[in-house]
C-alpha cells in the first residue's frame, strides 16, 4: 500500500527524534539551517563540511549548533566521506555540500566539478558501504535543466544539462545519483532522490555574488548595489520551503519498498513498485526520482523586484541601481519550477510568500543579537513558518 503524504506538509518529529542524520555541508548557510531545524525536531545530527567561508556565517554567527558531532572533510576526499559515514553510521543522509556559485564555476570549473560530481560519487559509495536501506538526499539545484527560456516551468522530466560549469555539474550529480539508485538500490539496498530547489533566501546567508547578501552589505555601508540583471526572473522562496521538502523527501525514502523506473533524464516518468504496479501520481516510492521544490505558480518575481523589496524593508529605497554588465559570464535570464509533483505525493507546498520571506530575513539580517540570542532567533523563524498553514496553490 502506498503511504499518505504526511499531515500538513510537515516534517515528522517522531521519525526524526533520535535519528542519525549524517547533514554535508552543515556550515553552509542552508545547512546551518537544516541542522537547526532538525535538531529541533530532535535528531541526533552529524555534520560533515570544510569548513565555512571565510568571513560571516549564519554557522559562525550562532555561536554553537551543538551537533552530535561536528567533523571537519573534503567531500573530493573519498577517505574523508567513508570515514564521516563510518563514525556517524547514519539513519539518513542529506548531502548539501557543494560549490554552490554560479560566478565562481566560472573561476573555478574543475573544483566545481570535483567537489559536485565527484564530491556526490564519494559520498554516495560511502553509504552504499553501510550494506543497509539508509536513505540519502542529493541536493541538486534548479539550473540543473537544460533551460532554453521558453517561460514553460521545468518538470522533473525535462531534459538536464547547463550552460555555466555549476550548472553542468549539478546536471552531472544527478545522472551519478540516478545510477547510483538503479544500480545499487532494491530490496534493502541503496535508497538515493534527488531534490531541485528554486533560489532561496534568508537570514544568514552572507556568500558573495548572491542578491540578498549583497544587498545587505551595501545597505549596511550606506552604498547603493549595483544590480546586473534587474529584469531576470528566478523562482525565489525562504531558506525554510526547500529544507521542509527535504525532510519530508527523507522520511518518504525511508519507507520506500524498493527502486522505480523514473527516469528523469528521458522524460518517462514511471513508478514502479517491487510488484511491479505503476504507481505514477500516487505517494509511493521514491527512490530514484528528482523532485522541484519552488514557489507557486507565478509567483516567480525579477532580481529588480527582490531588491525594491528588501531595500523597502530595510528602510532606504534607494539602495540598489541597475548597473549592466555586457560581458560578465552567461547567466540564465528566466527560469521557473513546477512543484506539482512534491504536492501531490508529498504533500508539500509553500508557507511564505515572496514579501512574508524577504522580511523574515531582513529581521535576522537587522538583528544585532549574536551567538545563543541569534540561534533563539533562527528557531523562532522555524517554528513561525511551520506554525503558518501551507498554501492552497492558487498563485499569491
């Protein structure tokens, strides 16, 4: 029988109490994210990373996430992932760790590469060396599709590819993660999906050449920030929507029954349960799929939009001006998701609105609490938006 999409679109705290949870990546800005979410909802989490980047982190700017175990490894560094597997012996995997710039692939395509094709590799052969049916989630990204900005929103089945090397790489995650599924999945082997999420945004992110956290530092300085592409539209969406999707992606692997014949490369998109009944549409298995986690349907807004919108917020309009650059890196100019999948069998939809999110992370941005304040500050967001009913899915 196939299990039911969970009560409300949120994660599960029974399932998720006491669980190991192996998290890559954890001093990222989502994944400081994830590990307070889950330790919330009361794993036991093992974070895994390289450490963060340099300058202000969300990670750094708590103070402590008091992990389980918070381990220092090159995801390039097949021996640092078996050894991360091995200690934490893992109930669920979420692998977030990456490059995740769209500019620095450019500066950097063969560590891009490294760190998000064979980064992914590493980890995913760890884990098929547990023996066990532990259920990883591959975060990908929602460039991983061959965009031909035709206005129509990607469906998991839509043909993967990318222009710039992050793209690409994230495009080649997914083929390696898929294999990974088909290959070694079955009965009580590897359970592996993959999950495709919109921009996002949020308190906390302070990486460079991403909207909001330039944004924020010029408003700080009191300098106006040059906006290359005003007019480019994005699928942008609170820190919080993608990560709930996660959850409740993990908690569906880890009752699957056994591998699918989806195949998000050739666009046939079939579930197949181990009795071999088509079960597309239903909330069945779901190991070997790709899932899109974005904002509803066609509240998509420009880079323009997003920076009128924090710079109100913040109180000073003025601080953005559109300042084009004609031979900077290609970067896509449209781009939209279609979420009806993870609506349907996992009874996920968005909690915030594009204004509801900018100002949730304008208020973390503005706060001048640091360390255990700003961490009660972070789980008072988390508990805010799951405290706030899901969207109907007409568009807002």
């Amino acid at each position: 029988m196939s299990a039911r999409p969970a009560a409300g679109g949120l994660p599960d705290p029974a399932f998720w109490t006491g669980r190991r949870v192996l998290l890559t990546g954890h001093t990222g800005f989502k994944g400081a994210w994830a590990a307070l979410w889950l330790q919330a909802l009361g794993a036991r989490v093992h974070g895994v990373s390289d450490g963060p980047l340099p300058g202000r982190s969300l990670y750094a700017d708590v103070g402590s996430l008091d992990l389980a175990h918070d381990g220092r490894g090159d995801i390039r560094d097949g021996a640092a992932m078996r050894e991360a597997v091995a200690r934490c012996e893992p109930e669920v995997v979420i692998h977030l760790a990456a490059q995740s710039l769209v500019r620095a692939s450019y500066a950097e395509p063969v560590a891009t590469f490294a760190a998000n094709v064979m980064g992914t590799v590493h980890l995913l052969e760890a884990v098929r060396g547990l023996g066990g049916a532990c259920p990883v989630i591959v975060v990908t990204s929602d460039k991983c599709y061959e965009n031909r900005e035709t206005g129509r929103a990607h469906v998991e089945g839509d043909p993967l590819g990318g222009h710039d090397p992050y793209s690409a790489s994230k495009a080649c995650a997914e083929i390696a993660a898929l294999s990974y599924a088909r290959s070694f999945g079955g009965g009580d082997g590897l359970r592996v999906a993959t999950a495709r999420a919109g921009n996002v945004v949020g308190g906390g992110d302070w990486a460079t050449d991403r909207l909001v956290p330039d944004l924020v530092r010029g408003l700080m300085a009191a300098r106006p920030v040059p906006i290359r592409h005003p007019d480019a539209v994005r699928p942008w969406q609170h820190v919080l929507e993608p990560l709930c999707g996660y959850l409740l992606l993990a908690e569906r692997a880890a009752g699957t029954t056994g591998p699918d014949a989806s195949d998000p490369i050739s666009g046939q998109t079939r579930d197949i349960s181990r009795e071999g009944r088509d079960v597309s549409g239903e909330a069945g298995d779901v190991s070997g799929e790709a899932w899109n986690f974005g904002p509803d349907p066609g509240s998509e807004a420009t880079v323009g939009t997003v920076a009128k919108t924090v710079c109100r917020l913040w109180g000073r309009p003025e601080g953005w001006r559109a300042a084009p650059e004609p031979d900077a890196p290609h970067e896509a100019r449209l781009l939209h998701l279609d979420s009806g999948k993870a609506r349907r069998r996992l009874g996920w939809a968005p909690r915030w609105n594009l204004e509801q999110a900018l100002a949730a992370s304008v208020a973390l941005y503005r706060t001048d609490r640091s360390g255990a304040d700003l961490r009660r500050l972070a789980l008072s967001q988390i508990a805010d938006y799951t405290d706030r009913p899901a969207a109907s899915g007409a568009p807002r």
